[in-house]
C-alpha cells in the first residue's frame, strides 16, 4: 500500500517545540511508521519578516537529500507583490512541487486577484500543486476555491482541513471541479470522509495529517474507521496524491 | 473503573443509512469497554416532534436499565403540550433533558438592554427540571441560536440547574475567567487531537476545571474508537481521568 501524507509541515520554530527540525529525524519517524512520503511546506512559525525564506531553504536541501520522500510546497507571503511571484517563479524552478497559501495566517481572501492569481498563473506555467489553507475565517472560505479551479483548471487545487466548519462547502466545490483535490486533515469525523467519497468522489480526496501540529495517528484512524472499501482507503491514504505528483513531474519535464 | 459515555444517542434519522438501535449502542460500547450510556433521541424527528424517539428511549433504558440512562428530548415550540410529556417521562424514566438550539431553531436566553434573561419559550421547563434537580443538555454550535458564550450565560441565570454543553474555548474561558460556575459541564466529544495526538483544548480545560469534564462520544454521529484514542494519547493523570471518564457524570446525573 502507498501512504503519503498530503499535508504537513517541517523546519525550524515548530510551535512549542514540536519535532522535527531535522530532516533525518523525520524521514525515521516515516520509516517507523511505513510512510512513503509527506508534502510538506514551511510552518508559520518559520515566518521571519512576514516571510519563508529561510524555512523554504530549510525543505528544498531536505528535497535534494530525499527526492522520493519529501515533495515540499514552498510558502509565500503574497503581500510582497511582484517580489512574491518572483519567489514563487524561483523556488518552482529549483524544484519545488508547489505553492503553500495561508489566507489566515498572512491575512487576505483565497480568490484575491491582486495577491493570489499571478502566483497561480506561475503554478500554471511552471506545473505545480497549490494547497490553500481553509475553515473558520471567512477569508478562507473553501467556496472561493472555486474562483480559482475554474480560472486555473490545469492546476491541481488542494483544499486543506476538509474546509474545517464548511465540510459540505467544500465537498460541493470538488464535486465541481475536477482539479480540487481535497486534504483530510482534522476533519471532523470518518463520517465526514465517507460524505466526501459520496459527493466530491474519492479521487478528489486525500489523506493529511497537518504534522506535527495534527497527528498522523489520529488522521490515518479516520481514515480506517470510515465506512469506505478498501480500495477508497488505499486510494485515499497515498494513491491519490501519488497520482497527483506524478502528474505534477509530467507537466514539469 | 467505570467508563460513561454521557451523550449517545438511538433511533432512526434521515442522515443514518440504517436504525442505531439499542443493541447496537450496547455492541460499540462492549467494544471499547464502555459500561453505561446516557442516550437521547435523534435528530431530525418528524416534524421535529422527538415523540417516536423518546418512546425508543424509554423502551432502551427499560429493557437494559445498567446500560442506559435515558434523557427526555424536548422542543420547546410545542410548549405546553410538551411540557406535560416532558413531566410525565421525568416522572418515569428520564434523568434528565436535552434541548437543542441549533436543531429546534431558538436560542435559550434573551438579550435586552444588557440583561440575560431566559427566553419565554424556555422558562417553563427550565421550571420543571429545577423541580425534578436534573441537568440539561444544551449544545452549542456555530448557530447564532447558541454559541459556546450563550450556553455559559445561560447556565449563569438558571443557577438551580446544571447545564451540559459541548468542551469549547470560549465557553470554558468566559466560565473561569468571569463567571466561575458550578452548575455546568463540559462534554468533550468531538476532540479534535493535534500534535502528537494530544488535543490541547482538552488539557487545558482538565488544568483549569478537570470537575467540570465529562466523557462523551456522540455515538453514531461520533466514534468512540477515535474519542478513546485521543484521550489515551493526550496522558490525563489516572486520578483525573477517572473522574473524566465516570466520576464527573455520575455526580450530575446521579448514576
């Protein structure tokens, strides 16, 4: 079986402390637990002067010691305008799979044309994943997702936390466009991955965790009680994504 | 030690694909070693009358009455009439009442000129179960009908009865900060879990009102396999979980 967890974060100023810092350490825990690989981008704690510089570096060196293993989304804080595209245009050049957006966290709407779309249309050029934090704030509501799967239908639009309180929104926005890829972590319930199979389809659904601020236990475990076949639970748990990245490697040669 | 589950429900609803009947309630509780169960009726009842649950209710807890304590769910727009059902079943069977804001469409409290009152629509039953020293279960939601703050202020006008209501931050803040109730209890289902799965939410509330906790699962809408594991993983002191995970709602129901 092929495990992968779409969604998590790695690199220095891990809240509280969490691990791990250390790519090493990291790609253990993975063996530990027979984990194939993780997406993963820079935490918000890795922020310094509302930028991620330093923590996308921090995942690129440990992409080039693990290709197979860590598939990073460099993070950027769009409010840095032309320099941002520029960043995001760079670091998809050197390698990374994707863009990491953060709504909440850097403060602006998911659909925002000024800030989001002219890093969308490098995503677009160069082939990339783009993962949008969503849930809560109405700044990352997960319906304005849409905007951006219909403006960009070639890139892969992963929807993070299950839309958080809006699960049905986002069920619906997916069920709509093919390219909206949605991630499990800290969903509700299995109930609510079982909906998801129901409505969005199970290709449009993967397994994430959020690690080391979510658990990887726990997500998995919602995962396996759902009542799904097993063929969903295999496609959920790592084929998807699998799939998705190899799709990404495609465009990109 | 004794594990309750203190919100689970039985019955029939449009968003289940089969009836959770009582002997599946007691086959998921022998399953994770769950010894008795608060259950209430489900939602949605035809038109929104839980009659046909309560009846399920009262059949459940009289045919394993170790295994259930039953709560009468009540909607308060059918006032009066409900009110004599409401009475007739505490007299009965029911420990205890659930009312719920979200699903029936009020809120249980008023808010005029800075004042908290108790909404008219509630008043009467909030009457009969300070008569009959039962607790009642209120969730909180997203609905503006009742937020985690408006079931606290609630609880802070009906000082006669204790509340139940669902483990939120700003609940349980605005309680210890401001209010420092004894009549509430704070159900953890759904944890959440996070780093490591340990769900900090939860760890902090046990630090600040480890009395006030209750173990719930919300089963069938929740899984008591996951709500379990997260409490294993977040490493409650065995003297707290205890009470967590018995003691707590024992005191309140009187199990």
């Amino acid at each position: 079986m092929i495990y992968i967890d779409a969604h998590t974060h790695f690199g220095a100023g891990m809240p509280m402390g969490i691990p791990p810092e250390d790519a090493q350490k990291c790609v253990d825990m993975m063996d530990r637990i027979g984990m194939d690989g993780m997406v993963t981008s820079p935490p918000y704690a890795s922020i310094k002067g509302r930028a991620f510089d330093e923590a996308n570096e921090l995942i690129l060196n440990a992409m080039r010691k693990w290709p197979d293993r860590f598939f990073g989304l460099a993070r950027i804080n769009p409010h840095f305008r032309d320099e941002s595209v520029k960043k995001a245009e760079n670091y998809l050049e050197a390698g990374f799979w994707g863009i990491k957006f953060h709504p909440r966290n850097e403060g602006y709407k998911i659909n925002d044309r000024a800030l989001v779309f002219p890093i969308m249309e490098k995503i677009e050029k160069h082939g990339g994943i783009a993962l949008f934090h969503t849930g809560g704030e109405i700044h990352s509501h997960p319906a304005l997702i849409g905007d951006i799967a219909k403006k960009y239908p070639t890139v892969p639009i992963m929807l993070a936390h299950f839309g958080g309180i809006y699960s049905d929104e986002a069920m619906l926005v997916a069920s709509w466009f093919d390219n909206v890829i949605i991630d499990t972590s800290f969903c509700r319930s299995p109930h609510i991955i079982e909906k998801g199979v129901e409505i969005a389809g199970v290709s449009n659904l993967v397994y994430a965790s959020d690690y080391p601020q979510g658990s990887i236990e726990l997500d998995t475990l919602k995962v396996e009680l759902a009542d799904i076949s097993k063929r969903d639970k295999e496609l959920i748990l790592g084929k998807n994504i699998k799939g998705i990245l190899e799709n990404v490697e495609g465009i990109r040669r | 030690m004794t594990v309750i589950d203190a919100q689970a429900y039985i019955g029939e609803s449009i968003y289940l694909k089969c009836p959770f009947t009582r002997e599946l309630l007691v086959k998921r509780m022998k399953e994770n070693n769950i010894d008795i169960s608060v259950v209430t009726a489900m939602h949605p009842a035809i038109g929104q009358d839980y009659s046909s649950g309560n009846e399920l209710i009262r059949e459940a807890v009289q045919s394993f009455p170790d295994k259930f304590v039953g709560l009468y769910r009540a909607n308060p727009w059918y006032k009066d009439d409900e009110l004599v059902k409401m009475r007739r079943a505490l007299e009965d069977w029911a420990r205890g009442v659930r009312i719920d804001p979200f699903h029936d469409s009020f809120s249980p409290i008023s808010v005029e000129k800075g004042e908290v009152s108790l909404n008219p629509l509630v008043e009467g039953l909030f009457k009969i179960v300070a008569e009959f020293d039962v607790p009642v279960v209120v969730p909180n939601s997203y609905s503006s009908f009742c937020t985690p703050e408006v079931a606290v202020l609630l609880a802070s006008i009906v000082p006669d009865v204790t509340i139940m209501t669902n483990l939120a931050q700003m609940a349980f803040l605005l309680d210890h900060l401001f209010l420092k109730l004894t009549n509430i209890r704070y159900l953890t289902a759904p944890l959440r879990g996070g780093s490591e799965g340990v769900d900090s939410l939860l760890g902090s509330a046990i630090e600040i009102m480890q009395n006030k906790i209750v173990f719930s699962t919300e089963v069938p809408w929740g899984y008591p396999e996951f709500e379990l594991k997260v409490i294993e993983l977040t490493n409650i002191n065995e003297g707290v979980k205890k009470r967590i995970m018995g003691e707590n709602i024992q005191g309140t129901i009187r199990i």
